[in-house]
C-alpha cells in the first residue's frame, strides 16, 4: 500500500470516482510480484501500482472496472495451467491470484494514518467464502483502534489472525471463509555499532532501501556528525547506554563494525535476546570463535550465540569497504525477506 499510497490519496481529493484496488493474495513458483502487492484503478483509465510486472495487468484492469459496476469483489487466477495464461502474458512458469474489490473508505483511512505514522497493522479482508460475504474487512491499529467487522461472530478469529501474522498471508478462518491478512510493517531500522568506514557506506545503501538508520560509536573521533551527515540517529555513548535509548523491534537490525570487544561484546549483550531479526558481526572466522567463547562465558546459550552472523556478510570475496557494505546490506536484506 505504501507505493501507491499518495496517488490515491490524490484521486481521493480531486473527485468522487470509486476506486478499484487489486491485491496480490498467492503466488507460486516465478510469479513477479510478491504477495501484498498491489494495484489501484479509476474506470476512466487511470492506474498505480502493480500486481505482476505488467504481465496481467490488462485483465486485472477489466475485472476491475467490472468490480466497480456490480459492487462485486472477485478473486482472480493467473497461471500457465490456466486457459487464459498466455491470454493475459503469464508465460514466465509463475501463477498469482488476485483479490480485486472496491476501495473501502474506512479501511483506506485507518491504514493511511498507520502508514504515515510508521506504526504496524493489518488488514483482514474475506476473500473466499458466500457471495454476500466476499469483501468484508477489518482493519485493525496495533494501537487498538478498528475499523470495519467480518460479521457473525468472525471478529476475534480475524484479531487472532491477524496478531498470529508478520507478514501477508491468506488464513483459513472457518471451513468456508478464507481471509487474507495484509500486514503493514514499520520502516526496518538498521542500527551500526561502530563509526567505521564501512558504517559511512552501509548507512547510504541501508538509506536508498528505506532503512531507518543509527549509529552507536562513543569515539568521538569515529561517531562524528562530520563523518555521518546522513544518518537518522548518532548516538555518541557507549552501547549499555545507547541500547537503553534504542527500541529493538522485529522490524530492527544490528551490524558490530568495530572489531573492538570492549564496544562489540556489550552492544551483542544487549541485543542478543531482542527480537532483532538480524544480528551481524565483523571479524574473521577465528575472531568469530573468540568471541563466542566470550559469549558463553556471560552465560549465553548456543542457540542464542547462534543467531550471530558472523563473518558478516555475504560472500562476494569483497575488498573494499563499500564492497564489505554491500555484502552486509544483501544479508540483511535476505534475513528480512526470509522473516
């Protein structure tokens, strides 16, 4: 919703036309677009976003014209076992569906407002099931505000469904409804112990990737406002103070950049048990055993020193610091995808 937000938003506010939105609920093996995509439409011609890269667009667009008129949701599939795959250009091995329904107010709002305070939520829609049903929604603030009801009783199995999901998925709700829960997340905030080169470079791609961004260093020398004019947040203290500041989040990851235990080994003290979804450490494969050993001796479990990435990065044999960085951005950027 995020990419197409503004252009509705803007639709909103210059006429009255309905919108028709399409979301992408499943896909199976090399569909284009991943699931949650979505894409908005006028019946005058005007189009934002996307559900597969060009490739069903055309009929998404008709079915959803069609949409507007009958007040009727649908849900679309698109596969090369399908008759009309070559049809609609989805000749590429992929199958997708797609939930195309009228844009519902209420929801738009409460997901807008969560959006532009980069808080998380969801959204739970009836995508199968009886025809008077197909379309209800619930949207659902994590800060408890909701908006819209699934009716008969299907309120609190889609709250649970929807408290159960951190990231888009479809839900069996009863034996006869199917519901998707489309889940909005807070921006991913990376946060670099250690103003090192590598850090100057890590925090520009993290930046280009919609990463909120922090750096922790109480060198003053490496944490300078001078040497990193472009981050969100400089925190100039040492990590048992700066991690008391910083709120770790499913959403956060954590990069050790100094190679210097005495920075390193409090900031994975206090990270290790978070629910950070991606902890790295520099260091080579020796430096990796070391502090592990250190680790153990605090009293961490193995599985838990596990959780460290370590030698950071992907292997990509890189030489500089902004080829290390890269390697770094893509790890995290796999651990994410991976959830």
């Amino acid at each position: 919703m995020r990419d197409i937000l503004s252009d509705i938003n803007q639709w909103r506010e210059e006429n009255e036309q309905p919108i028709a939105l399409a979301t992408v609920v499943q896909t199976w093996g090399s569909a284009p677009r991943k699931v949650g995509a979505k894409m908005a439409m006028m019946a005058g011609g005007e189009i934002t976003g996307s559900v597969s890269g060009g490739c069903v667009e055309g009929a998404v667009f008709e079915t959803g014209t069609e949409v507007l008129e009958t007040d009727q949701p649908q849900l679309l599939h698109f596969g090369v076992a399908d008759e009309t795959a070559w049809d609609v250009g989805l000749a590429c091995g992929g199958t997708i569906e797609v939930f195309v329904e009228r844009l519902d107010a209420p929801s738009f709002e409460l997901m807008k407002s969560i959006i532009e305070a980069d808080q998380a939520g969801d959204s739970v829609t009836i995508i199968r099931g009886p025809e008077d049903k197909l379309g209800r929604k619930m949207t659902i603030g994590r800060d408890g505000q909701t908006v819209g009801s699934l009716g008969e009783n299907l309120d609190t199995l889609a709250l649970a469904a929807a408290k159960a999901s951190t990231h888009p998925r479809r839900v069996q709700l009863t034996d006869e409804i199917e519901v998707f829960v489309d889940t909005i997340r807070p921006s991913p905030t990376l946060i670099m112990v250690g103003g090192v080169h590598i850090a100057v470079a890590l925090t520009s791609m993290a930046k280009l990737l919609g990463y909120k961004t922090i750096v922790v260093d109480p060198r003053r020398a490496f944490g300078s406002e001078a040497r990193f004019p472009h981050v969100d947040s400089l925190i100039q203290a040492w990590p048992d103070k700066a991690f008391a500041q910083i709120e770790l989040t499913p959403e956060t990851a954590v990069a050790m950049l100094t190679h210097d235990p005495k920075i390193d080994d409090p900031a994975l003290k206090a990270v290790l048990n978070s629910p950070a979804f991606y902890i790295g450490a520099l260091g080579s494969s020796k430096t990796q055993t070391k502090r592990r050993e250190r680790l153990q001796e605090m009293g961490f479990r193995d599985e838990v020193i596990g959780r460290i990435h370590g030698p950071i990065g992907l292997d990509i044999n890189a030489g500089t610091p902004e080829e290390i960085a890269l390697s770094v951005m893509a790890e995290i950027v796999k651990a994410q995808r991976r959830g």
